[in-house]
C-alpha cells in the first residue's frame, strides 16, 4: 500500500497544482462600530465568562454598551471576524442589551453561524 500511495502521490500533486485554489473562509471585515446583526443563529441561552463588555462594533475602540457577567442568559444571533479574533453578536436576555462580545470571552466562544460580512 505504501508503495502505490509513493507512486500516485507526484502525480497528484502535479494535477494539484494546475488546479485553481481558493478557501471558503470568511472574509477579515470587522462590524464597524454602530453595526448591528440579524438573528442567524438558532442557539440561545448561553452563559459567558465573568465581565465581558457588549460594544457596539467587533473592535474594542467601539464603545461598551453593557456587560455580560456569568450566568446571564444570552441569545447568540452570529459572528464576524475582526483581526484575530471572532465576535459574536448577541442579546443579553438578562438586561436587554444587544452588541459585540469577543468569543474567546464567551465560556462556550460564542456563535456558529456567520454573519456574512
């Protein structure tokens, strides 16, 4: 077996390389400050870390609208891509309040469900 896999594998990798490649990554744009989200997730009622700001936008520049502390009860609606980190949009069933948490600030990193932009 390994000796077939030695012959085949230049000749893959030669078609390979002729072939175009692209990744279905999710694009690198953050939600600029004042950017909402719709609903896109199905998930809910999750608890984040203690003490997680809700900003306004996928960047800690943008203002914090609120905080979510453990044990909160939030409805992830998806997330975005801001640098190196993922956001996730969500409303705090517990407060009211809707904004941007950083997901590795969520005790489950938050959404799965992308928001498309």
């Amino acid at each position: 077996m390994k000796r077939r896999l030695a012959a085949v594998l230049p000749a893959i990798a030669a078609v390979a390389v002729c072939l175009p490649f692209t990744l279905s990554t999710p694009a690198v744009a953050a939600a600029s400050c004042g950017t909402t989200a719709a609903d896109k997730d199905g998930s809910a009622w999750n608890a984040t870390a203690s003490g997680a700001n809700q900003r306004s936008g996928s960047s800690t520049s943008c203002v914090s609208k609120g905080i979510a502390y453990s044990g909160h009860r939030l409805d992830y609606h998806c997330y975005t891509v801001a640098g190196d980190y993922t956001w996730t949009y969500l409303r705090n069933d517990s407060t009211g309040v809707t904004g941007w948490v950083r997901d590795d600030l969520l005790s489950d990193y938050g959404s799965s469900v992308y928001c498309g932009f």
